[in-house]
C-alpha cells in the first residue's frame, strides 16, 4: 500500500544567535512584510520591508541588512545564510548556519584603492519555526 505524501511547511521566523549576535528575522509578520532584528553589545536595529535584501543561491537564502553607516568612511551590513528547512512533523527545527559581518569601506571620492569588504564570520545557531500571523482587525488594541 503506498503511503500518502507528508505535508511539508516552511519556516517563516528563525532565532539565531553566536559570537555575541542575536538575531531574529521573520519572512512575514503582522503587519505583512518581512522584519529582521539585529542586536549586539553596541546596538539594536529593527529593519523592515526594503531594508532587508533577500536573494536564492544554490546554498540557501542569502539575507542582508544595513546595521551601521558612517559617512565619507564606511558602511556595515549583516548578512545570514537561511539554509533550506523543511518542517513536517514539528513546527520548530534546530539549525545552526553562517552570518557575515561586512565593512564595506568608503571614501567622499568613491572606493578606495584595494580591497573595500573586510568580512567577519560568525557559527550562529538557533530555530527555523513555522508560525501563524494573522493581520490584526481594524479598530482592535
């Protein structure tokens, strides 16, 4: 007798966290579009929308954000690399993936001479979780 196909559901919020890194980033929210939380012993940042670009590779989902920006000097992003997770008997799977600190360096005259992106990488490790988000009803708290 043939067994019928296991429903498989995707992730839409992971908690990572590693070398003093937290983050949280959810494919869909609430309020509708994506929302990526950076935190570590110097700042907190909440992006939102367009401030998180996502890109598929042949290794998983590539997300960025911008986390700091200091004119005329440099610019640091954050990127995590989402692996593929198939959730079909829980709603939560321990993963453990790769984030890349960047600081992409600048000057008031265009790039510098050399090399631009210096890269710090960081083991994180965490959940990949299926949650339900229902829009909130217009006029409720």
């Amino acid at each position: 007798m043939a067994q019928a196909p296991s429903s498989s559901k995707q992730p839409n919020f992971y908690d990572l966290s590693g070398d003093g890194i937290h983050i949280t980033y959810a494919t869909t929210t609430f309020e509708g579009p994506p929302v990526f939380i950076y935190h570590d012993a110097s700042q907190t940042k909440k992006l939102t929308d367009k401030q998180i670009q996502s890109v598929d590779t042949e290794a998983g989902t590539l997300v960025s954000v911008t986390i700091n920006v200091i004119p005329d000097l440099a610019t640091t992003s954050f990127s995590v690399l989402i692996p593929r997770v198939s959730l079909s008997t829980s709603d939560t799977a321990n993963i453990t993936t790769y984030g890349i600190t960047t600081l992409h360096k600048t000057t008031f005259f265009g790039p510098r001479q050399g090399q631009n992106d210096v890269y710090s990488v960081h083991q994180l490790q965490g959940t990949a979780e299926w949650r339900v988000f229902a829009a909130a009803k217009p006029g409720s708290p």
